[in-house]
C-alpha cells in the first residue's frame, strides 16, 4: 500500500497539470468531494473510488464550502485538519488532495450562477437547512468542472444529498458516475460524521439513539409506517438530550409514499436531531408491509401514526 503523502494542489492550475498525463494516458479519473476532518467514513470513499478507477489517479478534495452554510450554522468552528487528512489520504492511497482556498474556487465572490436543486430539495434538510443544498450542488458542479472526474463517490449518510447529486448529473448531463458508497458506523451503531468531534462522552452516547431508532423502524417496517415511526419515536424520547428536528418514512428517491404502501415496499426512514449544539442526520433502508399479509401481531408501542414528525 502506497503510504508517501498524496501530491497537494491548491489551484485550478496546479489541479489540471497533475491530471494532464493520466488523461492523457486515458486513464479514468475518480473523486472523492470531502470538507475534510476526514475520518474512517471517508476512508471507505476514498477506497471505492480506487475499486473504480484502478491505476487512474484519486482525488480527494478538501474544501469546507461556505455557499452551503447558513447564518448560525457551524462555519466558524468547522474543523479545519489539513495535516491529518493528508495522512489518511496517503494511507488510502491517494493520489492528489485538492485543498483549495475560497478565493480559489469564488475568485468574484459569491456566483452570480448557481444549481437550482428543484423540488426535491424542499423537504427533510431543505427545509431545516434553506439554500443548504443551492452550495452544495454549487460546488459539486465546481469540483466536477476543475477535476472531470469520470465518477465521483459520496457517503449515503448524507443520503439527500446523495440524491440531489446524481440527480444533478442525470438532469444536467455531467457525464459523471455518481456513487453512493455504505455509512460506516461506529460499533455502538453511530454514524461516522466529522461533526462527531462536537460531542462530548455523554453526548455521545445519547447521539446513539438515532441508530437506534433507525433500526426499530427497520424492524417494524412490516407492519407499516405509522408503527415503523412509533418505533423510531419511542427510541428518541428515551433519549432526553436528544432534540428530534425530523424523522420521516420516504419513497428512495425522496418522494411520498404511495397511499395505501403495496407490501414489500422499499423505503427510507430518516432522522435529524440536535444533541447539545450538534446537529446530526441519519438514515437507513426498510421494506414496509410485510409481503405475505400483514402480521399477526402488532409491535409493542403506542398506535401514534403519521407520516412524518418535525
Ligand atoms: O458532504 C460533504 O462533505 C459536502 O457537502 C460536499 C459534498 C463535499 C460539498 O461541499
């Protein structure tokens, strides 16, 4: 395993004559978008891009994006490791780390051009986070623009972002193949998030009711939506530090279920919470309705049914 330090760029120019050979050579480019503080999740991004490209070059790209914040969100604080995550890019293997500064990537200030990320961008994040997914689309086009990479690997953890972006690529014919690489949890169940480092031992373990829920949801899927969330709610009002923002039974591309759900229907459950100043999300898969009938028994908690919960 290669374990010398990836190439650094921190220009347009300096990005574009590394790449010059390989695309030269046809080899495919592959790229990992991080804001950094890279941990173990994204480890395993950087790990699926390599599956992808083989010898082509990987790039990962560190830029912690302000377009994508909003005011009183964590801008200020967001840790800033460009040290450590060369580390980790050369255990993984990484040819260049593109850490560009913002006057690099907004040389006129804010675009006056930006990604309308359309409708599916109103609910869930959109709607806690407004012009949240306006940045990151924003960017994302950016990165594709200076790396044009032939795909692109983004964690499912940040699962409606995930969504918007291949949807952008689809409807703007980017040429890019987006990839949704699996969430990498810690053993308690905990998804891996850079904002984690905010959270304090207790925290910690109160944050680990939001997997928790996802699971009971999971588990209660076969007897529908509404007892899939109560499932998930009881979960989280056994967590006390734990301020639910949204929890919310999906289609897999971010739209209603149909009414009624045909059993075997797969779906995605997803939360929002805040835990002290810490906002996390999370999300898992389920298969609602149970394919053979719905069960005899119904689980055991309290019959509170509703689609979503803010
Ligand atoms: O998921 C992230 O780290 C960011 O939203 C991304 C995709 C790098 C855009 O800034």
């Amino acid at each position: 395993m290669t374990t010398s330090l990836p190439v650094l760029a921190s220009t347009r120019e300096e990005l574009s004559t590394l790449l010059a050979d390989a695309r030269r050579s046809g080899l495919r480019v592959g790229l990992v978008p991080t804001m950094g503080a890279l941990h173990e999740g994204h480890a395993s991004l950087m790990r699926e891009a390599r599956d992808r490209v083989g010898d082509g070059p990987v790039v990962v790209s560190v830029f912690v994006n302000p377009l994508q914040f909003g005011a009183g969100e964590d801008l200020d604080r967001y840790p800033r490791t460009l040290d450590a995550d060369l580390e980790v890019c050369a255990r993984e293997g990484v040819d260049v780390v593109f850490a560009p500064s913002v006057e690099e990537v907004y040389p006129g200030g804010d675009p006056m051009v930006t990604v309308e990320p359309g409708p599916q961008a109103e609910v869930l994040e959109g709607r806690s986070r407004p012009g949240h997914f306006r940045g990151v689309l924003t960017v994302v086009a950016k990165l594709f623009g200076l790396v044009r990479p032939d795909v692109a690997v983004f964690g499912q953890k940040d699962y409606q972002q995930l969504a918007l972006i291949r949807r952008m690529a689809e409807d703007l014919c980017l040429g890019v193949d987006v990839v949704g690489a699996e969430t990498v949890r810690e053993a308690g169940g905990l998804a891996l998030s850079s904002r984690n480092r905010y959270l304090d031992e207790e925290q910690r373990l109160e944050a680990l009711a939001l997997s928790r829920a996802l699971r009971a949801a999971q588990e209660a899927a076969a007897y529908g939506v509404g007892p899939a969330l109560d499932a998930a709610r009881a979960e989280l009002r056994a967590a006390h530090a734990v301020d639910l923002d949204y929890l919310e039974v999906t289609a897999p591309d971010l739209s209603p279920l149909p009414d009624p759900v045909p059993p075997g229907t797969v779906a995605r459950v997803l939360v929002a919470a805040r835990v002290g100043t810490t906002r996390l999300i999370d999300n898992m898969p389920l298969v609602l309705g149970h394919p053979e009938g719905r069960p005899d028994h119904e689980p055991d908690h309290e019959p509170d049914h509703q689609q979503g919960e803010r």
